[in-house]
C-alpha cells in the first residue's frame, strides 16, 4: 500500500488550515484516524448499541462480542499470554496509576526503591511520586547519557537488590529515543524487581512481543495508534493481576455482593467497573486491525526514514537546536535560538502546519535539558517527506519573521 493510498483514508487530512493544505506533524500527541476506525464506531452506535455482558437480547450479545473480539485483538497485537492479561483502561495514563496504586502500594514498604528516568512522562512520574510517599519507598531516577538516552552501565548502577519497581517509557515522546527495554528488564529482575513498560508511544509505532520482553506490566493507549480516544490497555502478568486488589469497585467487577462483604469476578473483568469503554472498545480493535494490515514493519521503517530526512534537513537552518540520540523514532524536538516555541508552532499553524509546543508532560526532562519549552514535530505512517520539506520552509519563514524585529 503507498503513502497516497494510506492517505486517502484519512479524511481529516484533506482539508486547509489558515488557507494552506493541512500539514499535520503532532501525531505523538493524538494520532488521527481512518475511516476504518470512524465507522467502526459509527456502526456501533447505529446498529448494535447495547451494554455488554448483562442482557441476552441480540444488541446485548453484539456488542458483547464486539468488546471482548477487540480485547482478543489487542492480546494478539502485543503477544499475550492470554485474554486475561489485558485490562482496558482510558488509556497510559490510567493503566500506570493502577499498577501504582493497586500493585505498587501493597508491595513496597520503607527501604524498597522505585526506578525510574528523567525522560519519563508525567503520567509515568506522578503515580510514584504518590506511592512512594504513601509506602515510605524511595524514587530513584536512572541518568541520561549526553545525548539523552539511556545506557545500560547506567541502568546497573542505579538498580540495586532494594529495587522492587522500574517503570520506563518505551520511546520518550520528546527526544525519541528508542530504550533498551529488554535489557532493562533481565537487570530488573536480575534484582528482584518488577518491570513496568510505558508503551504508548512504542505501540502506534513498532511491533512488541510482551513475551519476548518478559516485562510484567505494559500501557498503551488507543488514540496514539489510530483508535478513538479514552480507551487504553493495560497487560499484566496473570501472577500479578491475580493477586492485586481492584482499584475501582462497584458493577461489573462482582462475583457476589452481600451486606458486608463482596468478591470479584475472575480476570480481566474485575478491573473493569461500571459500564466498560464499549465503542472506544471496538474502534480500537478497528485501529488494530488497519495497523495490522499495513504492517507494523512498515509503518516503522517508513518513520524512520521520515526522522532521518528530518534530521538532515533541519540542520540547515542556522540556529536550530535538536534534542536527543541520532537513532531515534520518528520525532524531532527542536528550539530556534530567542524563538519561543510557542511563538514557532503559532507561525507553523499560519502556514497550515500542525506541531507541538511546550514542556510535553516532561517538565523534569526540560530541567535536564536546561531550556523551559521546546517545539515538536512528530511523524507517522500518514507523513510524507514533502510534508518535512514544508516544515523546514515554515521554519525558515519563523527565523526570518522574528529575525526581521517583529
């Protein structure tokens, strides 16, 4: 399938933005979606809308099947053991703070460590920062190397036999680097210690085999891959979610509920309270399914070849910084000497060019890198390298605006 095709099923990308073809580059923060996706959604709302495992009318039975056929999807897309090893949840964010709050705050205790990067998003910081001072555990940060990226040597040295949590981030959404996450894992349990993946920039992107990983609990989230937003997933070891308390409770999570005492339905669906993420569900298994078809490989080989043009071609504009490892995903985060970031991402969206500016949830990684903000271009299977051509022709119009005294 060539770019054109891929394109044309992308009905958002068709349109102008301030007079100028829409130029989108901000793809690591929401991804847009094929019209697989939307009418899969569509379909479900039209034709069989129904809660699910309740009811044994007909909708009731469709949606059910559509639910739990899209947890199969997602559990064959990221190589699971089993359907009861993936929890849905509203997305990364959501996912990291159960296996925190529920896993986390009934196995640490004071001395126990929690590591973690700089790089990390908030979403994989935060829930830590929260457990930590709720069990007495101490939060311990790996050191980047000079261009940003994580070095085994320093793994080794910050894990130690106190560790009994590491959570890191699959590819940073800022600098793009891609990390070592196997090899993380064999020195986390090396230690004793469990292996938490924040994959939801490593998902949309690159194929993963939470098997081969051996990683004991992995997020992602669906709106990053082409899926609707307000729907994730999170796997987890059955060893691990079988022992772990629920931390929503309340219908469909029950086995039996008496006057003072309950139980809870086996897994994945004691996790799941209340009335599930039915269509984010099922457009999500959507999304899976048109990823599948392009091919995982694909989409990552053709990213990679968007960053490295990024990369060659960027440079050209005299002060521009880039920030991160020359092998990276497909993202470049940028600063334009005394440009704002935001000042740059405003004069990109007059030229109809969609990036991102800001801290990036990633405020601890901006001190690292000794700037408050910084400008994002990031790529997927739908960008083009004349799009990149457009990106550097923006950015030069930017220097040459604010070069001019305005």
């Amino acid at each position: 399938m060539n770019i054109q095709d891929i394109r044309s099923y992308f009905p958002i990308l068709d349109q102008e933005v301030n007079g100028k073809q829409l130029v989108y580059l901000d793809s690591a923060a929401t991804s847009q979606k094929p019209i697989q996706v939307i009418e899969a959604v569509d379909r479900y709302y039209r034709e069989y809308n129904s809660n699910v495992h309740r009811g044994v009318h007909t909708l009731g039975t469709l949606a059910t099947d559509g639910y739990e056929g899209a947890r199969e999807k997602v559990q064959k897309f990221i190589n699971a053991r089993s359907m009861q090893e993936v929890i849905f949840t509203r997305g990364t964010t959501t996912a990291l703070n159960m296996v925190a709050s529920s896993y986390g705050r009934d196995n640490l205790k004071q001395g126990d460590e929690i590591v973690i990067s700089y790089m990390e998003h908030h979403a994989n910081i935060i829930p830590w920062q929260q457990v930590a001072k709720q069990t007495g555990a101490t939060l311990k940060y790996i050191p980047l190397s000079e261009d940003g990226s994580i070095t085994i040597e320093n793994v080794n040295n910050t894990i130690t036999e106190n560790t009994k949590i590491v959570s890191i981030m699959m590819i940073s959404n800022v600098l793009g680097a891609i990390n070592p996450i196997k090899e993380i894992t064999d020195i986390a349990h090396s230690n004793g210690a469990v292996m938490v993946v924040d994959a939801a920039q490593a998902a949309p992107h690159m194929k993963i085999d939470v098997q081969a990983l051996d990683c004991d609990f992995l997020a992602l989230s669906g709106h990053k891959m082409c899926g609707p937003t307000g729907i994730g997933a999170l796997y987890g070891k059955k060893e691990h979610l079988e022992k772990m308390e629920p931390v929503e409770t309340g219908g469909e999570m029950i086995d039996f509920v008496g006057l003072y005492e309950s139980t809870w339905k086996e897994l994945p669906w004691k996790f799941e309270a209340g009335t599930p993420i039915i269509a984010g569900a099922i457009g999500l298994g959507a999304a899976i399914d048109f990823l599948e078809e392009i091919g995982l490989e694909n989409i990552e080989k053709h990213e990679h070849d968007l960053a490295q043009y990024a990369l060659e071609r960027m440079p050209e504009i005299d002060g521009l910084t880039i920030y991160g490892p020359k092998k990276r995903a497909g993202l470049v985060t940028f600063n334009i000497d005394d440009v704002h970031p935001h000042d740059v991402a405003t004069v990109l969206d007059a030229e109809g060019i969609a990036v991102r500016a800001g801290h990036h949830c990633a405020q601890p990684l901006m001190k690292w890198l000794e700037v408050s903000a910084t400008a994002r271009a990031s790529f997927y299977l739908y960008n083009t390298k004349d799009e990149i051509d457009k990106l550097v022709e923006g950015l030069i119009k930017t220097k040459e605006y604010f070069g001019n005294g305005f």
